[in-house]
C-alpha cells in the first residue's frame, strides 16, 4: 500500500475536525459522515472535484467554529422540481398565482415553523 498524498493527508485531517467541530451540534457529526461517505468514491485523477470539495468543506469547518452554529442541517433533493412548485402555494389557489415565499426562513436557510403567539 502506497503512502497518502499530501491532498489525501489534508482531507482526512479536515473529516477530523469537521467531526470535533461538530461535537454537541445536532445533526452534525452524522451529516459530515454522510457528505463524506457520498464522494468516498470520486477517483484520485479527479483532483479539481477533491480540492473543490475540499475548500467547501474548510468553509463549513469556520462556519461551525464561528459560534453562531447551533445544528447542522441539509437540504433535501425533492423527487419532481414540477412538484415542489406545484406544492409551494397556499392550499386552494392555483400555482400561478405565486407572489413570493410563503414561509420564511430561519437562519438555517429551512421554512420556519409558526409557533404559538404569532
């Protein structure tokens, strides 16, 4: 077995931080495993992907560490882009009558949920 290079020595440093950045965040030790799991299949040749995935990854590293990080959260792919529009309006008016988001977003970037008193 060859030894790593020095691209490979560098990310698997950035999983363990990542990983002790995310300690005692919800949601963010699993989703840096999973994130990481995803591409652990990308060929070595495929060095632009690796350094640009590589640079994402120290970007969301500083944002953990920045403090205001509380949790960890994802996006999620919907199956049909037609249905997620079709879906976004209010019940009971026609999807072209979309004047602007309905709900909006916390500082996680996710739909905030109503809560009493509002």
């Amino acid at each position: 077995m060859s030894r790593p290079s020095r691209l490979q020595r560098q990310v698997l440093s950035l999983y363990r931080e990542l990983l002790r950045a995310g300690r005692g965040k919800p949601g963010a030790e699993a989703r840096v495993r999973a994130e990481f799991r995803q591409h652990a299949g990308l060929p070595r040749s495929d060095v632009l992907r690796i350094e640009y995935l590589y640079r994402r990854g120290r970007r969301q590293l500083q944002l953990l560490r920045s403090g205001h990080a509380k949790a960890m959260g994802a996006f999620v792919r919907l199956g049909d882009p037609t249905e997620a529009t079709r879906d976004a309006g209010t019940p009971g008016t026609p999807p072209d009558a979309d004047d602007g988001p309905r709900r909006p977003l916390d500082s996680m970037g996710a739909p905030e949920t109503p809560s009493e008193g509002r």
